[in-house]
C-alpha cells in the first residue's frame, strides 16, 4: 500500500518553494558522456556581484543542508547551489569516484555551462573535499575557501590506529549511509552533541526512503575513494585564503583533523573551532556558523565588486553569462 503521506516530500518541496522564492532557479546542465549536474543558480545574473559556490556533504540533496544561508549570501553573491554526483538531480555513468572527478565536473559546469570563472567557494564535510580538490586543480578560480569539518588530511591507517569511533570502513558505510531507523539513530548521535530524541522509526523510514536510498553502491564508492591510500603527504598544497570551520566535539571527523588541515595549509588558513558543537555544526550552531561565513567572505567583496564593473573582460563574460543562463534546461 502507496504511503499517504511523506513528512520528507513535504519538506523538499518546500525547500524547493524557499529556493525559488530566494531569487534561484533549478536547472540541470548535460555535461556529455553521460554525466548531468543539476544546480540552483541566480535567477538573474548580476556581473557586479562576486559568486559564491555552496558545496553540500553526505546526506540529503543541497536543498536541506544550505536552505539556512542563503538569506545571508544571496543578497550579496551570485549563489550557485550543485547537488554533487549521485545526489540529488546529478549523476554519471562514468566510473570514477574521486572528488578530483567531482571537481572537474562542478568546475566544467560553472565555466562552460555557466560563463562563470572566478568564485568564492564553501564546502561542508564531504563539499570541503571536492572543494580542497577545486582549489587545487583550478587555483585561478578559487579566490576564496570555507572548509567545514572536512577530513581532507586523513590517513587511511587512521582508521585502524582509533582516531575515528569506528574501526574498519564497513561499518563506517553503514551508519554514513543508513538504511534502518536504528543506524539513522546512531549517525544522529555521531552527527550531533544533542541530537534530537523520540523521532517515531515513520519519520527516519520515510527520510531514508525518500532522501538515502538512491545511488547505494555508487555512494559506497565515494567513500572508499576518499580513504583509499590516502596519506596527508601526498595532498597538494593550496595559497588561497582558507577558513576552515570544525566542531569542537565532532565524533565523524575529530578536531586533530582540522589542526593537521591549518598547518598543512600554513599561513593562508584560520582555524576556528565552534564549541559545542558535533560534526553538523552548520546546523547545531546555525547563527555562529553563518556570522564566520560572513566575516570571512564579506571582507573582499566591495571591492571585488568594484573591479568587476570597472572591468571590460567582465562586460564581455556578462553577455557570455547570460547566453550560458539561457541555454539551462529549467527544471
């Protein structure tokens, strides 16, 4: 028998409406052999605006995890909210995992797709990695990066030497990617210092249903690429200025993380620890997490505006921008 009603449809659809009512439209960009981004993007492009890309982690689509800032940003940026791969309205049919893979495909996006070639960039947990990667790879378009709770300096023999709650990369995929109400419990109890209590197994059912049960094994897979013959030597070095957010008391990514990740980086990145809070501290500490957002991005964006007007390479991408805009398949 067909459910009569879902909590979780419900509430993606309203986030949907608070989207759209934000001044962003959904479109899904084809990005050729067989891989289709989807994005929220400005309903009207504004080159006199700096842009700022919002990376999502694991979980549900970009919609739930980024529905809270955006009145903080969208006045002042272009917002462009991805769902990575294999969530949301994104996928491939190409094999590879790596958030370098993840990367590239946000990057060819945002320049051919949408005409857009510099931006500042958050991203949270699972975002932080893809983002790291962006920066990386693609140094003359990243000026600016938040990076939250993000293991991006793990090593693979972390696991087993018990920095993590968890010992072996099985059960670790298991509560990531809940499929029962009880491991459901239990990522809430890794996620959050004090998460919520007496949520009826209907809720977590219907949540797991709607928002965690597509994409399993591909999923999977991105987790095991993340840790594969990963070791801190081998991450690249990044020079743009770097925020990176944790909180004080995550059980999914420990704080040591994000001490290894400020001095891996050097001089270029600031530490701030967010006391507290667990692993979703973008959601436990919503107004402190958005003010360090907004001191760190806001500092450069005056005058990052008034080059842009002054700019005539910027009058020539706002035709080029618009055309790119035009061309989406809306949603």
């Amino acid at each position: 028998m067909a459910k009569l009603f879902s909590f979780t449809t419900l509430r993606d659809r309203w986030y949907r409406y608070f989207f759209s009512f934000s001044g962003l439209r959904s479109v899904s960009k084809d990005l050729g052999d067989g891989t289709i981004m989807h994005c929220w993007i400005p309903r009207t492009y504004r080159p006199s605006k700096p842009n700022l890309l919002l990376l999502h982690g694991f979980g549900a689509n970009a919609m739930w995890q980024y529905a809270d800032l955006l009145c903080h940003f969208t006045p002042k940026f272009n917002v462009f909210v991805p769902d990575l791969l294999f969530f949301g309205g994104s996928f491939t049919t190409r094999p590879e995992r790596s958030e370098s893979f993840q990367g590239k495909c946000v990057m060819k996006m945002m320049d051919d797709g949408f005409g857009v070639h510099r931006m500042s960039l958050v991203g949270i947990s699972y975002g932080g990695f893809v983002g790291y990667s962006m920066c990386a790879e693609f140094p003359e378009a990243v000026e600016k990066l938040v990076v939250c709770c993000a293991g991006i300096c793990l090593e693979e023999k972390d696991l087993t030497n018990g920095l993590f709650k968890v010992s072996d990369l099985e059960e670790a995929e298991r509560i990531l990617l809940a499929q029962t109400p009880e491991k459901l419990r239990e990522l809430m109890k890794f996620s959050f210092v004090k998460p919520v209590k007496g949520i009826p197994n209907y809720f977590l059912s219907d949540f797991i249903n709607v928002m965690c049960s597509d994409y399993l094994k591909e999923k999977r897979e991105l987790i095991q690429s993340i840790l594969k013959d990963r070791q801190n030597s081998k991450n690249p070095k990044i020079n743009q200025p770097t925020l990176i957010i944790w909180g004080e008391k995550d059980q999914i990514f420990p704080l040591i993380l994000g001490e290894r990740l400020e001095r891996h980086i050097g001089e270029n990145a600031r530490l701030v620890v967010i006391g507290n809070a667990g692993h979703a501290v973008n959601f436990e500490k919503s107004k402190e997490f958005a003010k360090h957002l907004k001191d760190f991005l806001f500092d450069d964006s005056i005058s990052s505006l008034s080059s842009s007007v002054s700019s005539l390479s910027s009058s020539i991408s706002s035709l080029s921008n618009s055309l790119s805009f035009y061309s989406c398949r809306e949603e």
